[in-house]
C-alpha cells in the first residue's frame, strides 16, 4: 500500500491570491494588512508570479513526481480555511484562507484525505470551518480532524484500497498553537483536540480505530504538534507516538514546523514528527535562514498491506521558487539530506542518497 503524505499545505493567503479565484485580500494581522502583501514579498525576492496562475502551478514538480509513484492514497494536513467568511477569530494574530472558488488547487494534485486538526481551520470562525468543510465535500475530498461537532471531528477519513481499508485519524495538540477552545464537543464545532501526550490519551484514541478496525485496515494517525523551528524532539513526543504504534497505529504523521524533522522506525512502523511545510507564501519572509525552509519533502511510504509494516520510505526534495515547486539544486540537496540524515540518526535510521540523485531512502 503506497501513500504519498505532505506537511503543511497552505494554499490560502498569498497563494490564493495569486489563483484564478483569488478572495477578499483583507486579513487581520499586525504584519500585514492585504494577502498582497505577501506575493510583493516573494517577488521582491525571486521574481514575478505570472497571476493569474493555473491552479496546478503551486505543484510543480510535485505532478510529475506523484504520478510516477502511482499512490494509492495522497494525504496532507491542510492549513487554511476554504472560506468567503470575514469573521475573524479574536486575536489570532495570523489568519489564513483561500476562497471556495480556488478549491481545484487541490484536486489539481489528486488529494485524497485533507487532515483538518490544526491551529489554522478556525481562523475565519465557525462559518469559516463549516464552509471549508462544505467546500471539501463538494470537491470530493475527505476531511479528518474537524467537524461539525466531537464525533464528527473524531470519525476518520476512510479510503479503500483493494481488499484493504486506510483509516486516518487526526489530532492536534496545544503545542502547535490551537487554542483549547477551538476542541470539537458533543454540541460545538471544531477539531480533534488532546489536552497532553499521555499513554492514558493514547489509549482513549486506539480506542476510536479498536471500534472501527476490521482485518486488513490499516491506520495512520496524524498529529498537528510542536513548534515551529528546531530539530529536537522531547521524550514525551517519542513516547506518545510509541503508545500509539504499540496500540496498533501502522504510521504516525506529525506535523506543524516549518522544516522536515528526524524519522524513527519503531517497530517496523514510521514515525513522521515533523514533515515541514510544502506549499505556503512564506517566500521572502525573513528569519530563521539557518533552517533553509524554503526546501520542503514530499514522503512516499510503502506498508505491507497484511502487516502494516513499513517496507520503505521514501524522501523527494523541492525547493519553493515564486510559489511553486521545483527540484533543488544539488547543494541544496546535499544540505537537506546531511541535516536529516543526522537527525534520524539520533533515532536509530539514517538517510542515503540512490544513484539517481532525485530522492533520499530512509535505512532502517
């Protein structure tokens, strides 16, 4: 069973400005008052945007890369509300959203599942989370994560595959930035909340999929935690993410930095903590440069689909140029995977580069 898995996908705010469809430019912010802002910002630093751009042109390379791999399931956490609504929530700071119009920016791509539980789906309200999630049903793209009330945020996106069943679910944690209010209850809208990484947690979310298992689903559980910069991983995340593979998740999908972080093998199961980002208008921003963030992954992983075991793991590098994906040079390359390869050290696998020089293979 092979799944194609992306970071933070934010395709609202710059990105949708520069889309056929682009919406009200007016956002919240102390930074910034005008979405537009943020293309002046890229093309000042790498050169005109051709807006209006077609709706696969943030993609890129990416097309070509997918379609070779042929994937049975696409998945990525998508960072933005789909929205018209102008209600902001109250001193968010940071407000990101893409107008209905502009959802082909994502079917372009092939997505199948789109994880919701993150600290950005909120940020036009709850008409805003409605709406997005009105978008993506209409679009034909499963939703996770979020909902229109606890169990509807809890419920996985579901994708057959042959004999066999994907469930994902996903959870975000207050360590990304999600405000506590924003948790789904039995009468209010929102995302997938967990107040801590406890085994005691862990066990309350192995219980969701123990109801819903049947043989030969597999499940992924994606995790909207950490900050945003730094390449450390604490003890609890380690553990929480082994509580949930010893309880029968088959890979865990973390997300929430800015740049890819270590992998560890546990278990024959992958641990994903950080994916980075890959689409996003932060093109020209300043700081953290040390981190090279304007490199991103995508992550295409093999499981057994009888055990669920990972049988390979797979790393293509991009870089973001004028909105868009494309290959990186070969410093860049070299940079990322020296980074990365000492970082998965630390957990036990390590990165190698193949003869053809386009992607990394995690070794294990």
């Amino acid at each position: 069973m092979r799944i194609v898995l992306a970071g933070d996908v934010m395709t609202g705010r710059g990105i949708d400005q520069v889309l056929p469809n682009p919406g009200d430019p007016q956002i919240v912010e102390s930074y910034m008052r005008s979405a537009a802002g943020y293309v002046m910002l890229a093309e000042d630093h790498s050169g005109r945007i051709p807006a209006p751009v077609s709706f696969d042109y943030v993609w890129g390379d990416t097309l070509t890369a997918m379609a070779a791999r042929q994937p049975d399931c696409r998945l990525i956490n998508l960072e933005t509300a789909v929205t018209r609504s102008d209600d902001a929530w109250p001193w968010k700071g940071i407000n990101y959203r893409m107008h209905p119009g502009n959802i082909p920016a994502l079917t372009a791509a092939g997505v199948d599942i789109c994880s919701l539980a993150n600290n950005h789906v909120l940020d036009w309200g709850y008409a805003g989370l409605v709406e997005t999630l009105d978008s993506l049903q209409g679009a034909g793209l499963s939703a996770v994560g979020a909902g229109v009330n606890k169990h509807a945020a809890e419920s996985p996106a579901i994708k057959r595959i042959g004999s066999n069943r994907l469930l994902v679910f996903a959870v975000g944690h207050p360590s990304s930035g999600i405000p506590a209010d924003w948790a789904a209850t039995d009468d209010k809208a929102g995302v997938n909340f967990i107040a801590d990484l406890s085994a005691e947690t862990a066990q309350v979310l192995a219980r969701q999929w123990h109801g819903l298992r049947q043989p030969g689903d597999l499940v992924v559980v994606s995790i909207h935690w950490g900050g945003n910069w730094g390449y450390h991983i604490k003890r609890g995340k380690r553990a929480f993410a082994r509580h949930l593979i010893d309880a029968g998740a088959d890979l865990v999908y973390g997300h929430s930095s800015h740049h890819p972080m270590g992998i560890e093998v546990y278990r024959e199961r992958a641990i994903l903590y950080g994916c980075g980002d890959l689409i996003n208008d932060y093109e020209g921003i300043r700081g953290h440069e040390a981190y090279r963030s304007y490199l991103r992954l995508l992550y295409c992983a093999d499981l057994d689909p009888d055990s669920g075991a990972l049988r390979r793991l797979e790393l293509i590098p991009f870089e973001m140029r004028r909105f868009r994906l494309q290959r990186p040079a070969d410093s860049d390359r070299d940079w990322l995977l020296g980074v990365l390869d000492r970082e998965c050290r630390r957990l036990g696998a390590a990165l190698q580069l193949p003869g053809d020089g386009e992607s990394f293979l995690l070794r294990w």
